[in-house]
C-alpha cells in the first residue's frame, strides 16, 4: 500500500507496513504503539487521563499567575543585627 498525505501531513508517506516522515524516518505500527503507550504512561505519572486534560490544564495555568503575599512585622526582622524600620 502506497499512501501520500496532504495538507499539516504533507511530505509524510505511508509505505507498506511504514510510516515514513518527511525526512525518511521509518516507524512501524509497534514503534508508533510504543510511543502512544510511552506517552499515555507519562501523563498517568502526571496526574493526566489524557493529552486533552494535559494541555487544558496547562493552558488554564498560564492564565491564572499565582501571587503570593508576605506579610512581615517590621520590628521582627533584622538584618546583620540591625533592626529594620
């Protein structure tokens, strides 16, 4: 079976049992499965159910910048053994 893909796969070709990429990479059905598995697992670790969550989790995060407040009694704090006012 030969197959050329079009448009964002343009220049990717599929070749017998072969996906080959642009630049001539081969990978086979199992290579690909591997890397899907590999993948699935990584975002398990992560807490993800899936690449969707991963990357709407991470667009959300970017959005909300966390700001964190310190409050410090002046009087408390010194520094090289002067007091700070």
């Amino acid at each position: 079976m030969n197959l050329d893909f079009e448009d964002e796969w343009y220049g990717w070709r599929l070749r017998g049992r072969h996906l080959v990429s642009d630049d001539g990479q081969r990978m086979t059905v199992e290579r690909l499965r591997g890397l899907m598995w590999r993948d699935k697992m990584e975002l398990r670790l992560k807490g993800y159910a899936s690449r969707r969550a991963a990357e709407e989790a991470r667009k959300s995060a970017s959005r909300r910048q966390l700001v964190k407040v310190v409050v410090v009694q002046l009087d408390d704090l010194r520094h090289r053994g002067v007091a700070a006012s």
